[in-house]
C-alpha cells in the first residue's frame, strides 16, 4: 500500500507540468511568425513546416531565436525552459526554434513534435545560418525590438530562471 501510494504522488506530480511535455500533435506555423513586413535581403531558412522560406532579418522582435539540433544533448537540456517561457509568454515576444546539421528536414520535424516544442520552427538545410548565429549549438539570440542583435548565448541556459532573468535583461519582458 506504502509503495502504491508514492508511486501515485511520483505519477501525478510530474504530469501536469507543461514544461517536461512530451509529444504534441502540430507546432506553431511558420506563417505566425512576426516579421517587419518589408523584404528582407538575408539568409532565407525554410519553413520547418514546410510551408514557404523566411529571412533570419525579417523577424520582428522583441524575439528570442533558439539555434538547435536533435542530436544536442545541451539543446535537450535547455527545452524544458524554452517550451516554458513560450507558454507563459505568447503574446509578449516570439520564440523560434532554428533547427540545423539535421540528416533531413523530417528528421527535424518529428523531433519537434516529439518533444513539445511547440512554438514555430525554421530549417536551415545546409549551414547558411551560421553566418547569422555562428557554428554549434545550442546557440540562442535576442532580438529587442528595433531589429537589434542584443545578446547571444552560446551554450546552454542553466536554468528556466536564468533564462527568465536574460529575457528581462535583454527584451524587458517580464515572466515568471
């Protein structure tokens, strides 16, 4: 009985926590991306979606862009903390998730359905983007509001609360 009830509390305390989600059916489409509205000359990523190409410059912030791949092991590590602030935050900056080095767009794609990734993703096919983000991942930029690189993290956040802190600090949008 002892051991019956801490497996419920072990069970029902990790499910209803929307920052470890697993499989979604569908991530946001590329089409919900804000962007500046004028033609961007630039590095043209296509739609992970599959739905058009979009230029790196064209994005409008306040944005964070999240450079990753499936085989990252720090990519992984910092998910949880992306998907969370996407959750939290929709309406008050974009996340976008930039996937690149993959074997093929599939790949990427069932990747990010897999693991809940559900704000939109762009797929760099060949290593044109590391002339915006630079090589390796995880690599993540913010983007403020006048279309301004304002912070790059290289490597992994360390935790859901340094990324909040860096959001503050760099876009002066407020989550919790």
């Amino acid at each position: 009985m002892k051991r019956s009830m801490v497996l419920l509390l072990l069970l029902t305390s990790c499910s209803f926590d929307t920052s470890t989600r697993e499989s979604i059916s569908a991530y946001a489409p590329c089409g919900s991306i804000q962007t500046t509205g004028a033609a961007a000359d630039g590095v043209m990523l296509q739609c992970l979606d599959g739905d058009g190409d979009l230029a790196i410059e064209a994005i409008e912030g306040p944005a964070l862009i999240s450079v990753w791949a499936s085989w990252c092991s720090n990519c992984e590590k910092q998910r949880p903390y992306l998907i969370r602030a996407f959750d939290e935050s929709r309406d008050r900056f974009q996340i976008i998730g930039v996937d690149v080095e993959e074997k093929s767009k599939e790949v990427g794609h069932k990747h990010a359905l897999a693991r809940g990734m559900a704000y939109p993703q762009l797929f760099d096919p060949d290593g044109r983007s590391s002339k915006v983000f630079g090589p390796g991942v995880p690599i993540t930029q913010f983007i403020d509001e006048n279309q301004k690189l304002v912070f790059q993290q290289i490597g992994a956040f360390s935790s859901y609360d340094d990324l909040v802190e860096k959001i503050y600090k760099y876009l002066g949008v407020e989550i919790s």
